[in-house]
C-alpha cells in the first residue's frame, strides 16, 4: 500500500500550488491519498490568503475527489501543533505517513522514492524516519546504495512509521536531566553544534518547533534517519524570494535528482559511515554556521 500524503499549507498560495504542481508530476501521485491541512487565520489581516490557499487546495482535491481531502482548522494552531496532530490522525488510520510543507518541492521520482524506502526499511527498528532531502554528500569510493545513514533527521519532506512516530516524547519530559548532563549534551550536538541549542530554544518558549524534539528523541533511542545522496526536495525558501536564505550562498542548497531513476538501491545491512558522518557534521558545524552567517549579514 502506497504512504498517505500529508502536506500543511497556511498563508502562502503560490508555495502551496508550487508543491501540489510538483507532487502531480510522480507517477504515483494519482494512486495515492492526499490530505492538506490548513491552519486557521491568526488575525483577520491573514483572512485573504489563507481563503486563496483553501481555493488552491480545492480546486486540486476536486479533481479526485475519493482520494484527496481538505483539513482545515477554525483557529490558528502553529506548525509544530499542526503537524504534531495532523501527522498523528493519519498514521493512526494508515500506519505510515509522507509529510510535506508547503514552501518545498519535489523531483518527479520522490515518490517512488520514499515508498520503496518506507517499505524496505519498514522492519529495520533502526531507521526512524526517511528523509526525501539530502545534504551535498560525497558517495565514497565502492558505495553502492542509494542512500546514506544519518543521525540527524530532516523535516523537508520526510516519512515514518506508526510504531517509530508513537515513541516520541513530544514534552520531553526528561529535560532537566538533559541540563545536568554535559556529557549528553555535547553527544547531542555529535549531530550539529546546534541540536541543543534549538531543544533548549523550545524549551524556553523561543521557538515552537517540532522537529528538533523529534530530532532529539531519535538521537535518545539511537536511531537513523535514511537520506538520498541525490536530493528529491528544493527547499524554495532558498530562492530569490526566500525569507529563510536570502543570500547567494547558502550551505543547505544541495544536489536536486535529476534523473529518471525510479527503482533504487537499499542495503539491508546498511551501517554508519564515518566519512559521511563527517560530512555532514560540516554543515551544521560551528565555523560553518558563522560563516554563513557573515555573508548572510553582508547579503553575499
């Protein structure tokens, strides 16, 4: 059985029918169930656009209507309410779920991509999620699969299981032993330099999002996400329009697939890599960090 998609859409129309437009060019798209959820309106200034994207999202469910629906939510819930929920109301009807955000993307074979991965790595109690994007990461020499382990997830466009999803601890109720412990901290930051500083963001209230509590319980249970060398994501936050990357550079622009490739190569046995774990620590390093940074503050 093909993964539900799950996409959730606010205030941007043109992102949300950038997304959909992309979704109709996968072969697997008309066979698959679609649900987009809209969050509400936080004030009456967001009224206009957040009725252009229900239109949006209705003129493409009535197109199947059988298989593709429309969520939407009477007040405004946030993104980490919002997936949080939506994500948990699928998966608890479908055991699986591919989810998507409205300022992303796909290739024409993520897909394809996603379901061979979900259903390969389905009894792998290793692999916590699959990730459609991936970081600019060198193949090593005599790598032969398709994709690469990584301890850190990504939420551009990812999928999981019923089973993985339901051992998150969303309220991360071990947190003040997490703060007396430097140790776990500096193995928490193994996957970015900026992996406890985020958790401790949310746990301030100076951010509201899901993913690093799902990044960190992941790291908790020591599990792996799997990523494609070749990305099936474009993140168009990173364009001319951004608001995430405005720059030129930006280190998370990475290798779009643009290939016609729709049968992949996974590895049972597939393990660590000590060489792609150090590449992509570099992205989400320190000195990384400040230099994007630096030409982020000079628009370089």
């Amino acid at each position: 059985m093909l993964a539900p998609i799950v996409v959730f859409a606010f205030n941007r129309p043109n992102a949300l029918n950038n997304l959909l437009t992309s979704l109709k060019r996968n072969h697997l798209f008309e066979e698959s169930k679609l649900f987009i959820f809209i969050d509400g309106c936080r004030n009456k200034n967001d009224m206009p656009q957040v009725n252009e994207v229900y239109a949006i999202a209705r003129k493409f469910c009535n197109e199947s209507k059988e298989n593709r629906h429309i969520i939407i939510s009477q007040q405004n819930r946030g993104l980490g309410t919002s997936i949080i929920t939506g994500v948990s109301t699928i998966i608890e009807k479908y055991g699986k779920a591919i989810v998507l955000e409205d300022d992303l993307t796909c290739t024409p074979n993520f897909l394809s991509y996603i379901n061979q991965a979900l259903d390969y790595y389905e009894h792998d109690k290793r692999i916590f999620s699959i990730c459609g994007y991936g970081l600019k990461i060198k193949k090593p020499i005599g790598y032969s699969s398709d994709v690469y382990l990584s301890k850190r997830s990504s939420s551009w466009g990812w999928a999981t299981w019923k089973d993985r999803w339901e051992q998150v601890d969303w309220e991360i109720q071990d947190w003040k032993e997490l703060v007396n412990n430097k140790k776990q901290q500096k193995a928490f930051n193994k996957n970015g330099s900026d992996m406890y500083s985020m958790l401790k963001g949310y746990m301030e209230g100076k951010n509201h999002s899901w993913a690093i509590r799902f990044c960190y319980n992941q790291f908790k249970l020591g599990k792996y996400s799997v990523c494609p060398f070749l990305s099936k994501i474009n993140n168009e936050g990173f364009g001319e329009n951004a608001t995430n990357c405005k720059q030129t550079f930006c280190r998370f622009k990475t290798e779009i697939d643009t290939t016609n490739q729709n049968i992949f190569i996974f590895d049972k046995n597939i393990m660590p890599n000590s060489q792609i774990d150090r590449e992509c620590y570099k992205y989400h390093s320190i000195p990384i960090r400040v230099y994007c940074k630096i030409r982020e503050t000079l628009h370089l």
